[in-house]
C-alpha cells in the first residue's frame, strides 16, 4: 500500500484545513470514511484511517 500512502498523505498534508475539519468531529462520535475502489485495503479511506490512527 505504500504508493496509495504516499499519495495520500502528500493529499492531506496540502489540503491540511480539510484534514482537520475530520479531526474536529472526532470528539462527537464515529466518523464515517467513503471510499469508491473495489479494494477494501488500498484504498484512500483505508489510509486516511491509518492516518488519523497515527496521530492520537
């Protein structure tokens, strides 16, 4: 998943204000993540939960 990863990240890090308004409604509960791929491991809401995960 490694390319995915990179390209995400590099997604978030330019588009920071988009990231934390996700981090935001954290504290009120579940976050639901949708992605369009056929793939439930590579896919940009798999890494954006990998992400989020890291931070806390």
């Amino acid at each position: 998943m490694a390319g995915i990863q990179v390209e995400v990240q590099d997604e978030l890090e330019a588009n920071r204000e988009r990231l934390e308004a996700i981090l935001a409604r954290l504290p009120a509960g579940n976050v639901t993540l949708l992605y369009a791929s056929r793939e439930r491991r590579l896919n940009n809401a798999a890494v954006l939960k990998e992400y989020i995960e890291s931070m806390s």
